[in-house]
C-alpha cells in the first residue's frame, strides 16, 4: 500500500526580486517631496560654495577705500584714527609715478564728519606716503565752482594764470608774481582715463602724491562739492590755470580780520598773471 505523499508549493526566492515586468510603486505626492528636498539642498551647496569662492571688490569712486589710478579697483581703508569703532569714508586717491589721467572731477559731493579729531582736513593734497619729497601734480586747468568750505589753505603752488572771486570771511593773498612761470598744458589723452565721483556722502578727500616722478592731469573740476567741517589744504600743484568762481563761499566765522581763505601763507605760491576779485563779508560754513 502506496503512503500518502504532502506536497508543499515550491517557492523560489527569484521570485520575491522585482523583473523588468514588476511594476513598483509608491506614493506620488513623497516621491515628488523627497525629490524637491534633494534639489533643494543641492541649489544651497551650489550658492554658498559660489560665494565662498567669489571675491568682493570695491570699485570706484565708493567710499571708505583708496585708489591707485588709473585702477578703478580700490583697497579698503582702516577706521579713522579719532573714530577707531567706525567704518572710514574717506575717499582716496593715489597718484604714483608719472600717472596721467584726461579728467577729475568731483561734482556734488558732501564732507565732514559729526566728530572730527583735531586739525581736521576735508579736502587735502599731499605727499602723505614717507618717503616721497619730489612730487607735484601737474594739472591743465583747475576750475572749483558752487562749493562751500570752512576754511581754504593753498600753498606750494606754481600757477600760470590765478583767477579768485570767492565770498570770504576774511582772506590772505600773499601770492608772489613771477614773470618766468609758464603756462602748463596736459592735452594728451593717450593712456588717460576719466574718473567722476558724484553724488556721495564722505568724511574726507585726500589725493596723495606717492611717486617722487609726479602725476598728469588735464582737468580737475571741482563743483558743487560742500564741506561742513575741516580745511582744504592743497599742496604741492603745478597748474596752468586755477579758477575760484564767484559762487563759491569760504568761511569758518572769525571774522572778516581773521583769514578764512589763504593763498601763498602757509607756504610759497607763485603765478605769473594773478587776478584777485575776492569779496570779504561774515560767513560761517556749517
């Protein structure tokens, strides 16, 4: 007699794997989630590694730098030493050995600062770099128009043709004439650059003459530019024409007998042709 036999169903484990005919499928809306989740972190790596990698430059005329022109890229300054807790906004410009640059101007510009430290300048030209005794600035025409400035101290300077009308409170013209000056022309724009800085709030303008070999420049025009405190110091110009227009006002308010504006006082000014249309009446530039 035949024993009974029980089968049991065979199960093969190929058979539990998914088949190019298996069809798997999940829940649409996590997928689409868990999909967005992944695009998303991988733009935010992208971004900060984009940043990361990108180097931030200051470029002209932006406060708070210095320049070396004709390179409109500038170098951050360090904090004032009378303000060391503040950002500078000292705009400055260095011009190195035998620079040349067509035009400079400075149009509607607004100097000073709340708490200057003393013998403040608003306005400066210098050699301001160690080391440098034997540069000039040598400049066409400079023509300055519709500003106000506490107080103006110009000396170290070679002009051609001196033209002053400026409202003071008070003014000293120890200009000296001298027949042998000429007359500087800087016409030539080969290799030049023009350089505006407008519309802009800054503590100070220093222009530094940091090559004894000098610098060129066919025009510097300086308009609308007021300063609420601090003095214009220039020194250390050849130019062939400077022009002060009538409708620019110097004054600290000391009076008419104290020099608000001074040309030739502080140091020697020359010119061969001067004329001097200066009006004297109390001002107080604030």
């Amino acid at each position: 007699m035949r024993k009974p036999v029980l089968k049991l169903p065979f199960l093969s484990i190929m058979s539990l794997l998914p088949t190019p005919y298996t069809k798997i499928q999940l829940g649409g809306t996590k997928v689409a989630v868990a999909a967005l989740g992944v695009v998303a972190a991988g733009f935010i790596a992208t971004f900060w590694l984009t940043i990361a990698g990108t180097t931030h430059e200051i470029i002209w005329p932006t406060a708070g730098a210095e320049y070396d022109l004709p390179s409109k890229v500038g170098e951050r300054l360090k904090p004032d030493a009378d303000s060391p807790m503040t950002a500078s906004q000292t705009l400055k410009i260095n011009l190195g050995n035998n620079t040349r640059l067509d035009k400079l101007h400075l149009t509607r510009l607004d100097l000073g600062k709340r708490s200057p430290g003393e013998n403040f300048k608003s306005f400066q030209i210098c050699r301001c770099t160690t080391g440098v005794t034997g540069a000039q600035v040598n400049v066409g025409t400079i023509t300055i128009r519709n500003s106000a400035i506490p107080s103006l101290d110009f000396g170290n300077m070679t002009v051609g043709q001196v033209q002053i009308a400026p409202r003071t409170d008070g003014h000293t013209n120890a200009i000296v004439l001298d027949s042998q000056v000429q007359d500087l022309i800087v016409d030539s724009d080969r290799g030049t650059g023009s350089f505006v800085a407008a519309d802009s709030f800054v503590d100070k303008i220093v222009i530094d003459l940091n090559g004894d070999d000098g610098a060129y420049i066919g025009e510097i025009l300086i308009d609308d530019v007021d300063a609420s405190v601090g003095e214009w110091d220039w020194d250390y110009v050849t130019a062939g024409t400077l022009i002060i227009e009538s409708n620019v006002q110097i004054g600290d308010g000391t009076g008419i007998d104290v020099a608000s504006a001074k040309w030739g006082v502080s140091a020697p000014f020359k010119a061969r042709q001067v004329t001097d249309n200066t009006v004297d009446t109390p001002l107080n530039i604030r």
